[in-house]
C-alpha cells in the first residue's frame, strides 16, 4: 500500500460562493466554490455538534487516508465575515454567520454514486480495513442505513467521519472507552465480508505510529479546541484525543475481537 506520509498536511482555501445546500445530511452540509476553482462539500463548525464534528471529520478522515484507503481531500475553508449576506434562506444565513473564520471541506467528486451493498461486492480484505477503521474510531454511521461511501470511478471512497470519536461528546470515562470494545459494529454495512480482520489488524497497528497520530491530531485548529463550559487549553484537548488514539490502538485486540464475534451471526 506505499509508504504512509507520517506528516499530513492540509491546504487552506477561500469560500467564494455558497452554490446549494446538501440537505440529506443532518448537519446542513453544502456544495460551495473556493477560490482554487474546485468544489467542495462544506462542512460547518456553526452546526449544533459545533466544532467537534469538524474534529471528527479531520482526525477520521487523515487516518483513513494513512491506511491506504480512499477519502476525497480535506482543506480547511474560510468564511469571510461578509460571505453570504445575500443569502435568502435564514437558516442558512444564520448558519454562514456562525460558522466564520476556519471550517472544513471535502473535495466533490462530481458524478459519484451511493455505494449499494446489493449492487457492489467489496472483496474481503478491502471491507475488513474499512471495518478496522470505524471499529478503531468508534464511527457509529456506516450501516446499510447510511453507509457513508460513494463509488466514484470504479472506485470505493470513504465519505462523512463526522460520528466518529464519539467519546468527545462526554469526557466523563474517556480512558474506558479508549480501551473498550465497539458493539455498534455488528451494524456495519461490510462486516459480512470482513473475514480478515486479525491480518489488517497486525497491519494496521504498525502503519498507525505515534508519529503519525500526533502529527494528524496536531492540524485540529485552536479555534476548534476553544469549548463553552470547558477550562482546558487547546493543548490539553489535543493531548486527550491522542491519548485516545494511543490507547485505542494498544487495545485493537479488543475491537476486534467484538467485530469477530458479532460476525458470527452471519456465518
């Protein structure tokens, strides 16, 4: 799968025109141009989960990138205070205003498609590394339901982290849920075909380095890490979120072992 790049790093682009919003996401996502001439899918830190969606986003989105697999590009997207003024909607007026300064974007990969399950067979080894990633990042959004993937050239692509990390909802006992299991994996949508788990997971915890996670947790801005109601410095919510990552990695074995036995309903 190549050599992983242990320092990511993520483009800044200009908003400059709100084209329409994505209203099948719950958290009002929209299509938008910045001044590179791409199109982007724009997510907002003005959203009810505020900044910590944007924070899953990013942490789940870069590792899933350092695995090997496919996720459009992340830029952070800039909202001019004057940007979308014009715009008649008042929800979403009040979105944009809410959401000034640092946001994030998903590269639009124009003409992709929904993934379908009854459509598209995924091979074994390709679902159990999607697997391993959302057993790893506690993703609770890939189910038959909604399963948060696009083909796009004949290819799979990994779309929406943003139910990722959902530990950062309550930091209450943060530590047990680094090291617990991940039950909501028995929903997944390609756990059926995942029957290589144990040689992804001696993989995987190799490719995820120290380096690497520090480096990934590092790009999470400052004005995502400044909380109404929390005393702790941006430093100190970084440092929990690798901790996390750490842990979580350390414990593989106990997450896999959930997505092993929750695979026997299938056989």
């Amino acid at each position: 799968m190549g050599q992983v790049n242990e320092a990511p790093e993520l483009r800044t682009v200009n908003v400059t025109r709100y084209i329409t919003p994505l209203r099948e996401g719950g958290s009002l996502p929209a299509l938008a141009e910045a001044d590179d001439g791409f199109r982007y899918v724009l997510k907002f830190r003005g959203t009810g989960h505020g900044p910590k969606a944007l924070i899953s986003e990013l942490i789940g989105g870069e590792v899933a990138r350092a695995l090997g697999l496919r996720v459009p590009e992340l830029v952070f997207a800039e909202l001019d205070e004057a940007f979308g003024r014009t715009e008649g909607d008042e929800e979403i007026q009040d979105l944009l205003k809410a959401s000034q300064g640092s946001n994030l974007a998903l590269h639009f990969l124009q003409g992709a498609i929904t993934f379908d399950p009854a459509v598209t067979v995924v091979e074994p080894v390709l679902a159990s590394r999607i697997v391993w990633l959302d057993a790893f990042l506690t993703n609770i959004d890939r189910t038959v339901r909604n399963t948060n993937m696009l083909m796009w050239r004949r290819e799979l692509w990994l779309i929406d982290h943003g139910s990722c990390l959902y530990f950062q909802h309550s930091w209450d006992h943060w530590e047990q849920h680094a090291k617990g299991p991940f039950p909501l994996i028995k929903d997944h949508v390609l756990l059926p075909q995942a029957t290589a788990l144990s040689e992804v997971d001696a993989d995987f915890k190799q490719r995820l380095s120290p380096t690497l996670l520090a480096n990934i947790v590092r790009l999470v801005p400052d004005s995502w890490l400044v909380w109404e109601g929390s005393d702790l410095s941006p430093e100190a919510i970084r440092a929990v979120y690798l901790e996390f990552l750490l842990i979580r990695v350390a414990h593989s074995h106990v997450f896999i072992q959930e997505a092993q036995h929750a695979r026997q309903a299938f056989v």
